[in-house]
C-alpha cells in the first residue's frame, strides 16, 4: 500500500511517537481553489484517474458526462475539453479504468456505457437492469464491472457488456444505491449498499454473501472503502457515518455528521474520511475522530434541496473535487490553515 502515503501504511512505533506532537499551526485544512462550470444539471458524480493527470471526468442529471482538464498555472482552475452524450435520462455515476483511457457511466436510462476519452465515443453499452443504474464500479484489473440498480440487483459484467451473473440470492430487499470494490487484491470483495438500510459485503471469487452490515436506521446512499482495503465507510439518511471492518465484518465506531450524508470518500494519502451532507463538507481526521475541516456553501440552495452531492479526491490526495446541484464542481486544495 505505499502508493498511498505513509497514512495508510503500517503504523510504526515512530509515528505513534511523533503524531502527538504536530503543532496546530501545522494542521491541514482544505482551501478554495476555484470552480468547473459547464453542466446543466446536479453534478451526481466525478472521477479522477489513479495516476496524477489533469484529467477529470464529471457526470450529470443533464445526461452528459464532462472531460475536463485542469489547468494548474492558467488564470482560471480548467476548463470542459469535451461533452460526452448518448445517454437519454440523467447519469448517476461515473468511474474510470485504471489506466485512465475509459470512462464507465451508468444512468437513470438503465444502462450503462463504456466510453474511449480519447474520443469521445461510446465503445460499449451495457444492457439488462430493468431500472436506473444508481451505481458502477471497475475491479482493479479493470476486467470486471460491477453495477447496482433501482432494480434491487447487483450485476457482473465484463468489458465487452456481457452479464456474466445477477446476485439474485441474499440480495438487497430494495434499491441498490452504491457498489464498489475493495482495492485489495488478495481478497476480492464488492461492498454494496441499498435502501434496504443495509451494507453487504461479497465474495467477488463466488458472488456469495460474505457479510450484512447492520445498524444504519435510515436508508445508506454511500460507501467507501479505505485505499488499503481494511475498513468501509457508509452513510445515508440517519446522518451517521459507520466505520466497519471490511474482512470481519465488524461495527468499529460512527461519526455524527449532523445531516443526511450524500456522499463519502477515503483520502488517497492522509488518515481522513470526507463527508458531502446536504449543507456542507466534513472532513474527519480518523487517527483521533476531531472535524479537521468543514466547508460550506456561500450561496446554500432552497430548503430541501442538498448543496453537495458527489466527491473525489486527486491520485495525489492534495485536490478535492466537490460535485454540486447547481451544475458547479467546486475544487479545493489541502493547504495549511
């Protein structure tokens, strides 16, 4: 795990040693950097390539996806290079390959596509859930595809869109809102979340039940797993961030979040969980469970109506992406307060 900075290491006597001792004057906080304006719709989801590039993709309710591209020392953060169309109602989620050459989507219009960012075009669509697509993910070798839909099924799928199984049995009782893929290879797994107020995990080796993740009293809309693969995050409507351990499936502690949680994310390189409620941005340093950070909107929406709903951090950990549903992705970088 060392490409993931020395937080997700193994612990050594000396950084036990020396943490305490971090002077305030040191602590990290995230600064505004600026704002990607292009979308017309809530920015449901973004996703940054796992080697450090300018390159970000967004999706939308407005149907498009977005390749934008950062320009670190220009006058303005980026700019859209390119509007990806083809779905017909709004797009849930977007992921990327490992390489950073394809982009998967999955939308409201019930199937999902594989698009080739060097042009823009569809290579693949996927077809079999009878409902939205809420949820899709790559395994880390980029040969399996995982999806979760409005349908309560988990499909598998390889890159040429084939459903090669349908997790009918131990299933979730209603709609499958988030799956994702441990990055740990040694023990492959998918952790899948619904509204069945239930966090599953499941052997990737059989597609069998490995463990329910129960205690969330409202409906889970997100989960995260850690860059090692050790420990889950979900959150959702009872407005409780879970930490569970992935491998035996136990409840480690919950962090209050004071709002319904829309979406969630490990930091690639410090010790950190970040929570998007409907008001604004968490940031936990996990090491002693304090708030290191929290943002908020200038300009919050109407009542009802959630500010930030999709997050990704940079392969590097220093830039933080925050997908709004005022069409903005809002970009901050970590900085020292």
């Amino acid at each position: 795990s060392s490409q993931f900075g020395s937080r997700w290491a193994p612990k050594t006597l000396l950084d036990s040693v020396t943490l305490p001792f971090a002077s305030l004057a040191e602590m990290d906080s995230l600064v505004y950097r600026g704002v990607l304006s292009g979308h017309r719709g809530w920015v449901t989801s973004i996703a940054c390539p796992y080697e450090q590039s300018n390159l970000v993709v967004s999706g939308s309710r407005d149907k498009k996806l977005m390749i934008w591209e950062l320009t670190p020392d220009g006058e303005t953060i980026g700019y859209a290079r390119k509007s990806l169309g083809g779905h017909s109602e709004p797009v849930a989620c977007v992921v990327l390959s490992s390489d950073g050459q394809f982009a998967l989507s999955g939308s409201w219009d019930r199937t999902m596509r594989l698009w080739d960012l060097n042009t823009g075009a569809t290579v693949r669509t996927f077809q079999g859930h009878t409902k939205d697509v809420n949820s899709v993910a790559f395994s880390g070798d980029n040969r399996q595809i995982v999806s979760g839909s409005r349908d309560k099924s988990i499909k598998l799928w390889n890159t040429l869109a084939e459903c090669k199984y349908t997790i009918t049995e131990d299933m979730h009782t209603d709609w499958v809102s988030s799956v994702v893929f441990s990055p740990s290879a040694k023990m492959p797994l998918i952790v899948s979340a619904g509204w069945d107020k239930l966090v599953k995990v499941w052997n990737l080796s059989n597609c069998k039940l490995r463990t329910n993740l129960v205690g969330h009293t409202g409906v889970v809309y997100t989960t995260s797993v850690s860059p090692d693969g050790s420990l889950c995050a979900s959150g959702g409507k009872d407005c409780t961030a879970m930490l569970w351990d992935v491998n035996d499936g136990k409840h480690l502690y919950s962090l209050d979040a004071g709002g319904t949680i829309n979406a969630m994310i490990f930091s690639p390189k410090n010790y950190w969980l970040v929570a998007a409620t409907d008001t604004s941005i968490k940031v936990w340093d996990l090491e002693n469970k304090n708030v290191l950070d929290e943002l908020s909107s200038t300009a919050p929406p109407k009542c009802g109506i959630p500010w930030c709903v999709s997050l990704c951090w940079s392969a590097d950990g220093n830039t933080l992406f925050a997908g709004s549903t005022d069409g903005n992705i809002y970009v901050y970088e970590v900085g020292q307060a």
